[in-house]
C-alpha cells in the first residue's frame, strides 16, 4: 500500500496542532507530557514541530488528557480557519 502525500492543507493543520500543544504544555518539560500521554518524547516532538502533522487519534486523545485540554480544543486548532467549499 503506497501513502499518499500530505497535501499542503493536512501540512498546515498539523502546524497548527504542534503549535496548540506547545502552548497547552506551557511549563511542563517535553519528556513529563509524553510520557504522561504514553507516547514516546520524540514522537511529541515530532507533532510539535509539525514533522507528523496527522498524528492517530488515540495520540491526540491521550495528548488531551495528559494536558487536561478538552479534545475540541486541539480539533479546532487541527481545521481550518475558514471552511473547506465542497465540489458540486
């Protein structure tokens, strides 16, 4: 199975994501909300720096609770600000 590549809309998203849970983690250390969330520090850092911009949704979940953020917070901030038009 051959991945398709990100669009330049799913690249943005994920910049906006890493960019909400860097301030979500405010003062916490990178490796304390990682290992909280259950994941691996460098996989947080690779959503963060938007290196894995469509991380699993159990992550973003997990990432969610580890931060005590509701889990809208961080969909918001992975849509677009403006809505996408559908074809007709």
């Amino acid at each position: 199975m051959v991945r398709q590549p990100l669009t330049a809309e799913q690249i943005a998203a994920g910049q906006r994501l890493g960019t909400a849970l860097r301030t979500a983690r405010a003062g916490r250390s990178l490796t304390e909300v990682a290992l909280s969330a259950g994941i691996s520090p460098e996989t947080l850092r690779k959503i963060e720096t938007g290196r894995l911009p469509a991380p699993a949704f159990g992550i973003v979940v997990c990432l969610s609770q580890a931060l005590n953020i509701p889990l809208t917070t961080l969909a918001d901030a992975w849509l677009p600000q403006t809505p996408i038009r559908q074809a007709s």
